[in-house]
C-alpha cells in the first residue's frame, strides 16, 4: 500500500489554517496557495535524484550536485491543480507541465474528462500529480490511471492541500504504488462529495468565480 505523507511542517500548517476561513478574499487565499506549494514542493522533491557536474567557482575547479528539473513534470488536474503551479515552480523551475482536465458529474460524483496534454518522453520523466483537494478520490485515480494508461511515466507522486480519508482510501486501493502527500486529512465528505471541515470549492476560490 502506497504512504501518506502529512506536511506538518508550522509554516504550512499556519498557511492553510489562514486559507480555510471564509472571509479569505481570493487575492489572500491565492497568494497563501502559492506560498504553501513552495513549501510542500520541498518536500515532495527531498528524493530527487542528484548528479555530479564540475564547475568553477572563483577560485578552483570543484564538483556540484544538481538535480535535473526537466525530468521532472508537474500533472495538473484542471482547473484547480494549476493553482499549484506557479508556487512548486518556484523550486524546480526547470520542471515541465502537463494537464488532465476532468470534472465531477454533480449527480454520479464521476469523473469526465475532457482534456489530456502531457509533455513527450514521459518514460524517462518523473511526474507529481497535483490537485488541491482529494474528496471522493475518483477524479484524482481517473487521473493517475488516464497518466498510466497514455503516457507510462517512470514514477508518479499525488499532492494535494486536503484529502479525507474517503479519498485516500479510494486512491490508494486504485493505485496502491503512488504515494501521497497533503497538508492535512480532514474529517469526512458531506453528502454532496465535499471535504468537512475543509476549505470550500478550491478552484472557486483560486479564480473567484463564486
């Protein structure tokens, strides 16, 4: 079974305690994302696979770690992941960006996809899936299984700001190899499929369009 992860680091914890209340404006509550990302990302890339280069510093000839940022893609499940983005950016810069759109049939809870686009030699690339919430947990194992199936990426890691245990369960039983990695793991859903006590509708809240 894959691991969970919790980021309990007091910077992260303090960031989305702030992002959880109501009264948040969408300016706060997206810079605060961008913020937590930069956090959580160093994290997420603690075992990241370094290589020697030689350099010169002012003095001498030497060696350097480095990581290699292009084998490294960031997966976004529209439209949320994306707030993600800018934030983990900050850290690997070098990354490449893929996208899965999907959203939930309000009815089913379903996922349906609606947009796939994923950089080339996926083989050779390490991917972090990343969604800010993981509720029912069917969008996020629709997502990693779209990942697996098309693009065959060497690894693949999810993170997300908030998953209740719903979630997880259902990810890890679909995809027990990808590990997962959150703020924090709330209570439970509500009968409409949302995290208690939770933040509210994430992407309405990035882009303010409720």
């Amino acid at each position: 079974m894959s691991t969970v992860h919790l980021i309990d680091h007091p910077l992260v914890q303090h960031k989305l305690t702030l992002m959880r209340r109501k009264e948040a404006s969408t300016n706060s509550f997206r810079r605060m994302l961008g913020e937590l990302s930069t956090l959580m990302a160093y994290e997420l890339t603690r075992d990241m696979p370094l290589q020697e280069i030689e350099i010169e510093t002012p003095l001498e000839t030497t060696t350097g770690k480095v990581i290699d940022g292009k084998k490294l893609v960031l997966v976004s499940i529209l439209r949320a992941g994306n707030g993600f983005l800018d934030g983990m950016l900050n850290v690997v810069p070098g990354s490449r960006i893929g996208h899965i759109g999907l959203f939930r049939d309000p009815q089913t809870l379903q996922p349906v996809e609606y947009y796939y686009k994923m950089p080339d030699k996926m083989c050779e690339r390490d991917a972090i899936v990343v969604d800010p919430m993981l509720a029912t947990g069917n969008s996020a194992a629709a997502a990693v299984s779209h990942l697996k199936n098309r693009s065959q990426p060497k690894s693949i890691k999810f993170m997300c700001l908030l998953a209740a245990p719903e979630g997880i369960a259902t990810l890890q039983a679909a995809h027990p190899d990808v590990d997962i990695y959150t703020a924090a793991i709330d209570r439970q859903l509500d009968d409409h499929g949302y995290i208690l006590p939770g933040l509210g509708d994430a992407g309405d809240r990035i882009f303010g369009t409720k």
